[in-house]
C-alpha cells in the first residue's frame, strides 16, 4: 500500500471515527444504478450468521447478518441481495465479481489484507475455547498441548491454534462437525468465535465452554482492492447504524450484544480496518513441506484403500460366480448399493454417521481408507468378475480334469489369468481412486488437494500453486502408469 | 479299471444313449467311433465326469458314481475320479500363464503335493517321452500345435493316471502335426499305458485300437432314432 493511500485512508477513517454527526460518502454510480448490492457468505452451519432456522422454514434466511445488510441496503438506499458462496473460497469468489461485499464474520487477517479491502468493523468478537462432556481441568488452550483441537479452516481461531506450539489443530470445513467431533471425543476441544459458540451451544447441550473468553478481533466486511468508494460508503453506512443504536438493537437480538461493542466507536477499533499489514508472501520452504505431507498422505490413503479394494472386489467377484445363492445375492446386493450411491454420502455416513457409536468411531484417516476401499472394491469387483468369465470354459474342465477341486482351480488356474487381464483397468481405476482420494478431506483429513486449497486462499495463488500441486500428482501417477505398461508388455511377449 | 453300467445320458431333449456298458480295460487301447454328433466326445468325458450321466453307474476302483447323487457327494466322488484319470483335449487346453514344465508339474504339485524338485525330474521324464524336452521354458503361445498337444498328453500322464482319455487329439492338427502326435500315441500303447480315444478318423482308429467301439452299434434303445 503506498504512504499516499495509507495516509488518506487514516484521514478518512478518522473523520469517521471523530464526527458524530456522521456524514455518508455516495454509493458509486454502478451499484446505485444496478439498484442492488450483493453480499457473499456461506449459510452452511451458519447460526447466527446467515442460517435457515429448522424452527422457522417460512421466514426463509435469517440471522444478524442478513438484518445488518437489510439495515445497511436501507442507509445506501439499494436492495440487497445474498449470493452462497463457501465460506473458504470467499476471497476469490469476490475477486471473480460473483458479489460486491463479504458479510459473513469475516476477520481481517493479515493474508487477507493483502488480496481484499477491509470496512471498518462492525462487531467485535472474542474466541471461545469448548470441551466436551466430562473434561476436567482445562481451561484455556495451554492445558490442551499434545491433544487435537477443531476450528473451522482459514479461521482467526485456526491461526490462534497454530500459534500454541504443542496444539494440534483439527481442520473443519464447519463448526457444526467440530462440534459433532468434540461430542464423539474424535477431538480434546474446540476453539470458536463467541458468537458461533454462543448460537450452536443449543444444539450440543453436553459441550461446556471452559475459560473467559478471549482475544478481540473484529468481523469486518470485505470489498475488492479497487472498490474504495464502495469502502467509504460501507464504512459511512457502518458509522450511521451504530450512531443510531441500529446496531445494538440487532445484536440484542441475536444475543450477541457484549460490552465490547461499546468500542466500536472508538478511534482505534474504527481504525482497525486502515492497520497497513505487511505484505505476506508465501513461505516457500513451508509451503512445500505441507505440500509434501499432503501428496504422502494422499499415497498412503489411495495405496492402502486400493489394496483393500482389491482383495474385497476379488473376494466379491468369486462369491458372485462360485457361492451359495444368498452370498451371491449380498454380492450383488454390495456392488449396486456402493456404485450407485455418491462416494461422498458413504463417507460422511461412515464417519459422521458410525462416530455416533463409542465402538465403531473410526479417525479420520481410517474412515478414508475404508470409505475409498469399499467403495472401489464394488468397482474392482466388476472388473474381476468379467475377465474371469472371459477365461475359456477349456481351461476350467482342463483343471478339473486334473482332479484339481474348485478352489484348486481358481487359485492355479483361472484367477491368475484373470488377474492379467484386469491389469490394465485396474491401473486406470488406481489412478481414478488417486485423484478420488482428495474426497477425504470432508472428513478433516488433509491431503494434497485440501492442502493446496488451504495454502492457495491464505496466498491467493491459485495458479502457480495448483500447476505445482499437479505436477505432484503426475509424478506419483505417471510411474506407475509406466510400470503398468511395462509389466504388460512382458506378458503379451510370453504369449504371442 | 473304469467300468460304465447301464449308463444313458439326454442331451437337449435327445437320448444320445442308454443302458450303454463299456470297460476301459488295463493296458487296452479302446478306440470309440460313432457318426458324427452321435455323443461320441459326451461318453468319454462322462468317462471321468466333465458330464454327468441320467441313468446307470460309473466305476473306477473303490470309487462308484450313481447318477442320482447329490451335487456335493457327486462333486467329492468326480474329483476322486479324476485324480485316477488323464484328458487330452482336442484344442489342447494348456494353461497360457505357466511354461511347459510348469503345465506338467502345477497337477502333481496342487493335487497329489508331491515336491517341487521331485516333480520336474518326472516331467522332464515325460517331456523326454513326449520328445519335447527342449521346450520346458517355452510358454504355450509359442509352440505349434502338435507341439502343444504332445505338452497336454505329458501334462495328462503327469499324476499317473489309471487311464488316459484322448478328445479328438488329432482333429485340430496339421498332418505332420498329426503324425508327430500319433507316434506318440503308438509309443504309449506300446509300453502298455490304458487309453480310450474318440476319434473322427476311422484309419487311425483302426491301426492303434486293441478294441473298437462302435457308438452306434451300443447305443441301446433311444427311442427318437
């Protein structure tokens, strides 16, 4: 940011902050003669942000921010509309021109300053460290070294986590699952906005909020680099409604209403959003040993999981040509359920839906292997099952005329040949289940894709990062396509 | 000894044949002829039950196959025979994954669970008997089809069978091929070794058969004839 731009910034936020008579900078011309300004967030586990109440389905979307935009269209004189973006892809979203302004608890942290322009703030927001039933003895994030703790990815509370050296953090995609989490005891604690604590705490009536709540952030909302007017007429608007009360008659509402907010009027909070951070570059060293670790993780989930797949497809595919009529019907019974319901359900069901049970609460890694494993095995069972039939009839009655049993037969004669065959779509699936794999990250696991979104949102670049993280790809997949290729070279010259 | 009694056998509505008797005598070369689609191949793999009979009783040793058992005591009893028996197939049958030596060890090694040195010593044995001894790494793809054939009667002889049962070996040959096949077959005859052959060719019948057996003259009373 240049010394120029810097200094009439603070000039403007502090006429803002200093005038109680407060004065409203002019909506830009596009956006009053568009009539309407659009404001992205994510209403995915939303409360108190942007959500549908289950209680109240009519009403449609509601929560402070939706009042807040209402009240804020009303003092720029426009509509304003709401666009669903994901929480984590708000930036970008932003930048693409899919809305004009984020309004979703949205924290002005340093990555972000880079890529976007801050208003002034709005609420100001503590964090709130949550354990789940029974926990004892904890009371901030220091009693909590060596254990897992959920936030919600890219978060204020994520990075409060990351600087607790000994804290691991658990990566959600929503507060709702850490919660969920935190209720299975996949994870030792939770760290959330207070707001989000405060609205989800109904739905998780056994997680206990342990400590004061602490660290004050600001949510602010985000507008692209270039639109400063529409900064200035945000920020103007911003001062009216707090001026007029309109403010803390919404966060009475919404429950929301602390002590704190009484700063928000003060020179140095409503300043906040003119604090020039330096400008962040990636860390290259860094970033590729995260990227690392997620292309090993990414290895290890799709090795282990075709592995399994391999040896269950077989087991499948032999049971449905050679076992008793009920096993045969099961067979099939599992190759259509598993090829015809999304991958993504099977796995939330086998996480989410089996961690309801102390005895079959599985981590995340596991569930991967087994969700990715089961799943393909329906495929590789199909697979199986038409090269052994593709074997001639000959050479089952020339085994069997051996006096080799049935058994004999398969393991000496017919599935050695049909392993052969399934060589080269096998590989094609391997490979197919080794781009797959990045489905696991739904389950808080990390693995290449995940860590390349994570790391591309915190730089916010998506190109060189995403050409870097496919040439990761490639290098696993491509070997073995080679060494696929090669192997079957060497049998087509033993039988032709 | 296999030994068929009073054996019948439908096949797609048609009685091929009934109340049929046949010995496979030791040391014999049985020689089954027949017109053409007369059930002549169906007889002599009922012979070790690649089919399964509707009336009459399989014998070989202790072993007797009724045609009414249930299919896991029939499956138990088949494979019994079969470890007594020997099939060569008109279309060879070897197994293309395995080399010659292992197509002639894999039986005795996976049925009778005799060593692995033990087994190759004896099939080179056989190949030598069946003048491919040469050939123990070659892999079926790359041998011609008399070739292949003398591979499949070593890979049959490997387990020591009571008696050796011959598909039309020649049908799918060349006639030099033929030739290389039936010098073989001579050969076994001569050392005593028990064969039955169905074969389409009535001068090679002739010549290698200690009894002929005329399908259509045995085949009882069909009924649809």
């Amino acid at each position: 940011m240049s010394p120029l731009v810097r200094i009439l910034l603070l000039l403007a936020a502090a006429f803002v902050a200093t005038s109680s008579a407060v004065a409203q900078s002019a909506l830009p011309e596009q956006y009053r003669r568009a009539g309407v300004l659009r404001w992205g967030a994510d209403a995915e586990g939303g409360a108190p942000f942007v959500f549908l109440d289950p209680a109240r389905p009519a009403e449609g979307e509601v929560g402070f921010e939706v009042d807040l935009a209402r009240e804020l269209g009303a003092v720029l004189g426009v509509r304003t509309e709401r666009v669903q973006a994901p929480y984590e892809n708000l930036v970008p979203a932003l930048e693409r021109g899919d809305f004009d302004f984020v309004l979703n608890g949205f924290e002005a942290t340093p990555e972000r300053r880079t890529k976007v322009r801050f208003s002034r703030p709005y609420y100001i927001f503590n964090q709130q460290l949550t354990v789940g039933p029974g926990t004892t003895g904890v009371r901030s994030l220091g009693d909590l070294v060596g254990k897992r703790v959920g936030v919600l990815g890219q978060s204020m509370s994520h990075q409060i986590v990351l600087a607790h050296p000994g804290v691991e953090p658990a990566i959600y995609e929503s507060n709702v699952t850490a919660y969920q989490d935190l209720v299975n005891g996949r994870i030792a604690g939770s760290l959330a906005d207070v707001p989000i604590a405060r609205a989800q705490r109904p739905l998780f009536p056994t997680l206990v909020d342990v400590g004061e709540p602490f660290h004050d952030a600001f949510y602010a909302m985000a507008v692209r680099r270039e639109d400063d007017g529409l900064q200035r007429a945000i920020d103007d608007a911003v001062g009216t409604l707090l001026a007029n009360g309109t403010l803390e008659r919404i966060y009475r509402k919404w429950d929301l209403w602390t002590a704190a907010q009484q700063r928000l009027g003060t020179p140095e909070v409503a300043l906040a959003h003119a604090d020039a951070a330096a400008q962040t570059d990636l860390d290259w060293g860094t970033t590729f040993a995260l990227l690392g670790l997620g292309a090993a993780r990414t290895l290890l989930v799709s090795v282990l999981s075709f592995a399994l797949a391999l040896a269950l497809g077989l087991c499948i595919a032999l049971i449905r040509l050679h076992g008793p009529a009920p096993l045969r019907w099961a067979a099939l019974a599992y190759v259509e359920l598993f090829r015809g319901t999304p991958i993504l359900v099977q796995l939330l069901l086998l996480y989410y839906g089996l961690g309801q049970f102390e005895a079959l609460r599985l981590d995340a890694f596991y569930a991967g292997v087994l969700g990715l494993g089961l799943n393909y095995a329906a495929y590789e069972a199909e697979i199986y099952r038409g090269a052994l039939l593709a074997i001639p009839r000959g050479q089952r009655e020339a085994a069997l005329a051996l006096g080799m049993t049935t058994l004999q037969m398969l393991r000496h004669v017919t599935v050695p040949q049909a392993l052969r065959l399934t060589l080269a779509p096998s590989t094609n699936d391997f490979i197919a289940l080794f781009k797959d794999s990045s489905i696991v990250m739904v389950i808080s696991y990390v693995e290449l894709t995940k860590q390349y979104q994570m790391l591309a949102n915190a730089s916010g670049r998506f190109v060189l990062l995403g050409l870097i993280t496919s040439a990761l790809y490639l290098a696993m997949s491509l070997p073995l396509a080679f060494a696929a290729r090669r192997f079957e070279r060497r049998l087509d010259r033993d039988r032709a | 000894m296999i030994r068929l009694r009073g054996i019948g056998k439908r096949f797609a509505g048609r009685t091929l044949f009934q109340g049929l008797d046949l010995d496979l005598v030791p040391g014999h070369t049985t020689v089954i002829v027949g017109k053409s689609g007369s059930g002549k191949s169906t007889l002599l793999r009922v012979c070790n039950q690649l089919e399964r009979h509707d009336t009459g009783t399989v014998e070989c040793g202790p072993i007797a196959i009724p045609a009414d058992l249930p299919v896991r005591e029939w499956q138990r009893r088949a494979t019994a025979l079969r470890r007594r028996t020997g099939m060569v197939f008109q279309g060879f049958q070897l197994f293309p994954h395995l080399n010659v030596l292992d197509n002639v060890t894999l039986a005795p090694r996976v049925v009778q669970g005799v060593a692995r040195a033990a087994a190759e010593v004896k099939a080179k044995e056989l190949l030598e008997l069946v003048s491919m001894r040469d050939a123990a790494s070659r892999f079926p793809a790359r041998l011609s089809g008399g070739e292949a054939q003398r591979v499949a009667i070593a890979r049959a002889l490997a387990t020591d069978p009571e008696v050796l049962l011959l598909d039309e070996p020649t049908a799918a040959l060349d006639p030099a091929s033929t030739a290389s096949v039936v010098a073989v077959l001579r050969d076994l005859r001569q050392r005593g070794f028990t064969l039955a052959m169905v074969t389409h060719d009535p001068d090679l019948g002739r010549e290698i058969a200690d009894t002929l057996f005329d399908l259509d003259a045995n085949r009882g009373p069909t009924g649809d004839r």
